[in-house]
C-alpha cells in the first residue's frame, strides 16, 4: 500500500513538474483578468487615422486619398464629433458658423486613451486592434506607428480595465511574395518586445490568449488559403512551446457553411475551421432594414451557424453593426460600386443596430463582435459622430439621425448586459 501511494506521489509531482515546465516556457500571463471571450460584447479598432502635423510622418490617411483631404479627396462619410478630445487637427472644410472642421489621428495617446476611457463609461467590453498583412511584414521595423497604437491600447486597457486582443486582417497578402509566416515573425515581436500578452487585460478564450485572423475564404482575395501557410500559423499559435498556447479565431463570409454567395465554394476552409476555437462571420452589407424583416432572417441564420458549430466543435460569435456607407470612399474606387448611395444601409437612429444585438442574444449567442468602434470611412463607427457634419455643395456626410453622440456606445454596452442576464431581453431598442 505504501509502495503504491509512493508511486502515485511520483507521479503527482512528475505532472506538476510538466505543467509548470510549459507555463514557464510560455510567454504569457498565466492569471489574465478576461478569461474568456464568453458575455463580452467586443468592437474591431482600425486605428488607422493620420493627419498631417500629428508626429507618425503620414500625410492624411483613411481622411482622404493621394494623401490629401478636401472635397475632391474626402473618403469619409461620417464626420467624428471630437468634442471631448484633447487633441485634434484642422481640415479645409468648414462648420455651418465658418469655423474649421477638425478631426483626430489615431496615434495620439490621448486619443486612444479617450477611446477607452468611453468603452468603461458605456460598458463596451473592449477592442480587436486590427493588424494589417503590409504592418506584419515590418516586424522588424521597430516604432511603427501600429505598434504605437497598439501599445498605446494595452495601456489604456489597463487603466480603464478593458479587454484588448490582436486581430490579424491578412488584406495586403501577394501569393506571388508572402504567406503567413510573416505573421509569425510579427506574433513572437509582439510578444517580445510589445508584451502585449503579459498584460492582464489581453483577452484570453478558455484561458488562452486569443489571436483573431481574418480573412478567410473569401472570393476578391487574391491568395489561395490552401498555399498561404494558414495551416502552420493555427499549428505556431497552439502549439508552439514558447510563443503558442493561444486561442485561435478566423474571420471568415457569412456564408461559410455552404460555401455559398460570398465565400469560395473550397471545402479547405471547412477543415481550417475545425482547427481553430472561434469562427467569426462577416456580415456587413449582409443584411439592411431595407428588406422587410430582414433581422429575422439575421436571426434565423445566427441560429442555424450556431447549430453548425456546435456540430464541428468551434465556438461562434455572431457580428452586429450600426449600418453601413462609403459613397465617398467608393467615389474614385470603382472596385467598391456597390452599396455607393449616402446611408446605404441606413441606421435608423439605432433600430436596426438593436435589432442585430437583441437578434443575436435571442439566437443563442454567448458573445458578440461589433463593427466596427472607429470606422467613419465605412459608416459603421459607434464612437460620436456629428449630427451636423460640415456638408457644402461640393462635399457631403451623413448625418447622425438627430440621436445623442453617445447613443451606439450606449447600446452596445446595454447589449452587453442583456447578454450576460444582467438587465432582461429587450426587443425596442431603449431610448436615451
């Protein structure tokens, strides 16, 4: 008896001596204060605005194009409101009393510090910082303005005690020259010399730290995913003894269970799904209030990539946002004609918002993706934007419904109470 009990004790300790082996050789917080994606309403970050004079070197940058910013080169439709940050710069356009416009940049601490300070006041759980394939090539440029945000955000995250993860957009991949190992490089510098990891408010998914890649299976995408190296990425973040132990989500078309309308008709993505741990579809322009109850048939699909995924073993987060428009982005793109008209998807003063976030919860979701936090180009921003932008004859922006500036924050931190049961399921959306 007492030669077993010896030898049960061995091996106690040899199995304490093996987990503490790999939590050692990880580079990690092994005691993250988000544990789990699960309950959290979370927001994409661009945080790619420059503006002249702001110290990043660029000229204005998803402002306007060819580097400049007035009526013949404006690629935004909404006008943010920057009422309350600290510091921001002029424009050529003018208010309706004749004072400049002004806007923000992006790399200004303060600004991303603005940023989180509201998603604590409104109950937004945090942001994916968005990570482009052109700024992961440059791992090894170091003081990259990215990294600037980036580490600007984990501190941020920190003080306002908000949830913060990487987000991989693979746009910018050349088949001809890259494959994801460059990801590679880039995740072992964040880890390295960003640290971004070791901070206690990096968002972690069944207590691993959760790296978002997407991209995936969609048909303008000019690579294959099947000789991208996507597979060793998914294997480099899981498995790698020093830099994996993360947890795995993929950005992928609404329509990845049949391969169907947006997404490539290859089974390949199919399998790369069952490797990861959460698949997230992307559904703007997807659905609009335009189509009569067009939120069911959100609902309905929600319901039915959930079934899937409870089939194939991933979890799934389903993606809500506010609307949609990009008239003057698309102007002198003609790649983006479609959906050109000013509010193409139109926000309703937050209806059709609600109806997605209420849609999704009631569908089954335990967590939900918003797009976007910041993404005036597109119209799908829920920071402040102006109610009453700088609109002429030669340049024009929408408007913000006649609705409070606060008013999507807002809602989406109520959606992340219905969520976690903390106030009751509510179908019309609440008023301010």
């Amino acid at each position: 008896m007492k030669k077993r009990t010896k030898s049960f004790l061995c091996l106690i300790v040899v199995f304490q001596a093996v987990i503490f082996h790999s939590q050692a050789q990880l580079k990690h917080n092994i005691e993250p204060r988000y544990s789990s994606y699960e309950g959290l309403v979370m927001a994409g970050y661009q945080g790619w605005f420059r503006t002249p004079k702001d110290g990043s070197g660029s000229s204005w940058v998803h402002y306007g194009d060819n580097g400049k910013f007035d009526k013949d080169h404006n690629t935004i439709d909404f006008w943010p409101d920057v009422s309350d940050y600290p510091r921001t710069y002029d424009t050529e356009f003018l208010q309706e009393d004749g004072t400049e416009a002004k806007v923000f940049s992006s790399i200004d601490k303060s600004t991303t510090d603005l940023h989180f300070q509201w998603m604590k006041e409104y109950g937004v759980s945090g942001v994916f910082m968005q990570r482009f394939f052109n700024v992961a090539k440059k791992y090894e440029d170091k003081g990259k303005s990215s990294d600037i945000i980036l580490k600007n955000a984990s501190l941020s995250a920190e003080k306002y005690d908000r949830a913060f993860a990487v987000m991989y957009d693979l746009s910018g991949l050349n088949p001809k020259s890259d494959d994801c190992s460059a990801v590679i490089e880039d995740w072992k510098m964040l880890v390295d010399e960003l640290k971004v990891t070791q901070s206690k408010n990096y968002l972690n998914h069944n207590k691993k730290p959760l790296v978002a890649i997407w991209g995936l299976g969609f048909p303008d995408r000019p690579y294959d995913i099947r000789d991208i190296g996507i597979n060793r990425l998914i294997d480099f973040l899981k498995n790698d003894p020093e830099y994996g132990g993360c947890a795995v989500m993929l950005g992928v078309p609404t329509y990845f269970r049949e391969l169907d309308k947006d997404c490539l008709p290859d089974p390949y993505l199919h399998e790369v799904i069952r490797s990861a741990d959460i698949v997230l579809p992307w559904m703007v322009q997807r659905f609009t209030p335009l189509l009569h109850q067009d939120e069911l048939r959100y609902r309905d699909h929600v319901i039915a990539d959930i079934r899937w995924c409870q089939e194939n073993n991933v979890d799934y987060v389903p993606l809500a946002y506010p609307g949609f428009s990009w008239h003057n982005l698309s102007k002198n793109n003609p790649g983006l004609a479609r959906h050109t008209s000013y509010g193409a998807i139109p926000r309703l003063g937050g209806e059709f918002y609600w109806d997605l976030l209420y849609n999704s919860i009631q569908a089954g979701a335990s967590m939900i993706y918003v797009a976007m936090f910041d993404e005036i180009d597109e119209g799908t921003a829920i920071i402040p934007v102006l109610d009453s932008p700088p609109n002429s004859e030669e340049a024009q922006f929408v408007g913000n419904d006649g609705v409070d500036p606060y008013h999507y924050l807002r809602l989406t931190g109520l959606a992340g109470q219905m969520l976690r049961k903390e106030i009751p399921l509510q179908a019309e959306m609440p008023k301010n």
